[in-house]
C-alpha cells in the first residue's frame, strides 16, 4: 500500500507514560510541513507525467503553446523540443538526487578508508602482540634453561656428596669393623680368669 499524505495526517502515535518523548505540537507541525511539501512533489509529479505523455503522443503540452510563440503553420514535430526544459522541480529533483549520490559516494569512501585504517591498526597490534608474545618466549626459554643448569649442577654435587659421604661413611664402618675385629680377637686370647669375670 502506497503511502499517501492523508496517511501522514491521519497517523495517530500511542502515548508514551512515565518517560520522555518529542513535543507532540512540534511533531504535528513538522509533519503539517512535510504533508504540504508532499502534495506539491505530487501536484508537480502529475504535471510533468501529463506533460512528458502530451509530448510522447508528439502534442505539444498546452501550457506551451501561446499564440505569439507558435507560427500557424509550423508543423507540430517541431515545436517539440527534443527534451523538455528541466522546471525547477526537475532541477531540484535532479539536485536531490545528485547530492544523495554524492553523500553515497562520501559515505562509501569514508566507510572504505576507516575499513582499511583498522584493518593496518589491526595488523599492527598483531604484529606487535607477536612481537612481544616472541621475546617473552625467548626470555622465558632462556630462564628455563638457566634453571636446568642450575638444577643439573645442583643434582651433580649432590651425587658427588653422597658419593663421597658412602666412601667416608664405609670407611669408618670399615674402620670400627676392624677395631671390632681386633678388640676380639686380643680378648679370645685372653682367659677369662685375666679379664676378671
């Protein structure tokens, strides 16, 4: 269904309660506005619609032909202009349409630019996260290794210490294994009556 400017008249909006809306007064007015701006585009619609079909069937409109402009016997084919004259509201229509092209055209080349300046502010943090993602890796290797150095060192002198403290420990066991050996046998030697017992 096609919109008319007694459908914008006629409009009727629900009232909002409990919060803030447009004044209805300045609504209503603006929209007085765009109905009578509406009805003229629509009068100067039919006029040229009217006027491009008189000129299609080759009549010239009638608003054209006054008789001081026409001679008599001019032939009809003539005294149409291959295009009719752009009225003003041709030329504000074609200026309309211009400026919305235009806009468009704006718009799209804004759009295309702010596009790509996030695509490389994108690829940039990319390959700044990267980056940084890169050294943190090398330092944390780096740490990691000092570590296990430290760690196989560490685990080295350990060795090295139990090593030596088996060593000194079997000695000294050695040792009193011997010491043993000898207080007993210097008391196997000795008779019982000797030791006092």
């Amino acid at each position: 269904m096609a919109l008319t400017p007694d459908d914008v008249v006629t409009k009727q909006f629900q009232h909002v309660r409990f919060k803030d809306g447009f004044d209805p007064d300045e609504v209503d007015d603006f929209l007085d506005e765009i109905v009578i701006e509406w009805r003229k585009a629509l009068e100067e619609n039919a006029e040229l619609k009217a006027k491009l079909a008189a000129y299609e069937s080759g009549a010239a409109p009638a608003a054209a032909e006054t008789p001081a402009a026409k001679p008599a016997a001019a032939p009809v084919a003539e005294a149409a202009p291959a295009e009719p004259a752009p009225t003003g509201s041709a030329t504000a229509t074609a200026g309309i349409i211009e400026l919305a092209q235009r806009l468009h055209d704006e718009h799209v080349a804004e759009g295309e630019a702010k596009r790509n300046q996030l695509i490389a502010e994108a690829e940039t943090e990319v390959a700044r996260i990267r980056t940084e993602a890169e050294a943190k890796q090398r330092e944390e290797s780096a740490r990691l290794e000092r570590e296990r150095n430290t760690l196989e060192a560490r685990i080295t002198e350990l060795r090295n210490f139990e090593r030596d403290y088996r060593a000194q420990l079997r000695g000294y066991i050695e040792g009193q294994l011997r010491d043993l050996d000898e207080k007993s046998a210097s008391t196997d030697s000795t008779p019982v009556s000797a030791i006092g017992l």
